[in-house]
C-alpha cells in the first residue's frame, strides 16, 4: 500500500465517524467540565463563601445548565439532553405555583429529592442556608408577570 492509499484510507476513516459519537464525546467532556468546575478546590466550592447574593450564586453554580436568563443553557454547551421536567425560570406558569420550600429542597437535596431528574446535583454541602435562600430568591425574579400569584 503506497502513502497515498494510506492517507486516503485514514481520511475516509474519518469522514465516517458519525455524529452521535461525536455528542456523547462531548456530553463527557462537557459534564466532566461542569463537575470538575462546581466541586473543585479550585472551581465554585473555594470561592463559595464570597457568593453573597442571588444572582452570583446563581451565575457560579446555576448558569452553566440553565443559561444566564433561567431559560436553559444552549444543548451545546451543556452537553446532555435536558429532561422533560428541566425548568424555564421565565415561565410563570410552571416556577410561581411552587411554594419556596419546594425550590429549597431542590437546590439543597437536588432533582430526585422532589422526583425531578438526577442530573440536578444538591447543593447542601457547597452553600449556607442563606445562600439558598438568596439563590430561590433570584430564581423567583425571572417570572416578570406580576398576575402570577406565588406559590406560598
């Protein structure tokens, strides 16, 4: 086989790697990312005792799945397929209805704790009592239709 053979064989090789192999490669690295970043020395846990309001709570720890406006991250970028119960913050009529202990519990015990999807992580051990309770606060501001009765 002459080098040219070979390049051509190696070059067809690649043209067909499909796309899916492509996306589960990236939904790895993505989720590893995010871990890595949320639960490192280095990452969102050093720094978690300056996160003093909602919203740099919620951009450290929150944004990276359900993107800076709480409408969800772009499935680029997050890596996984956002499950049916995954949350648009902006919609009222699916965030309001909820009392404020019911989001506690989700950002402190994650997803499964109200049957909501694993992929959600607790955050019990990364932030006080007080940081969630800012963090459900800034949450709730992304509904901006006033008519919407809140949940409690």
């Amino acid at each position: 086989m002459t080098r040219s053979t070979t390049n051509a064989s190696s070059s067809r090789a690649r043209a067909n790697v499909t796309r899916p192999e492509y996306k589960s490669l990236a939904t790895l690295l993505a989720v590893g990312a995010l871990l890595a970043l949320l639960f490192s020395a280095s990452g969102f846990a050093a720094n978690r005792a300056s996160l003093h309001s909602g919203r740099d709570i919620y951009q450290a720890a929150c944004a990276g799945c359900h993107g800076g406006d709480g409408v969800g991250a772009e499935r680029t970028l997050i890596g996984f397929e956002p499950p049916e119960t995954f949350p648009d913050f902006t919609r009222c009529d699916q965030t309001t209805p909820e009392e404020d202990i019911a989001w506690k519990s989700i950002v402190r015990d994650g997803g499964p704790t109200r049957g909501f999807s694993q992929i959600m992580p607790a955050f019990a051990d990364a932030l006080s009592n007080e940081q969630i309770d800012s963090v459900v606060g800034y949450l709730r501001s992304f509904c901006r239709e006033t008519r919407w009765p809140r949940g409690e």
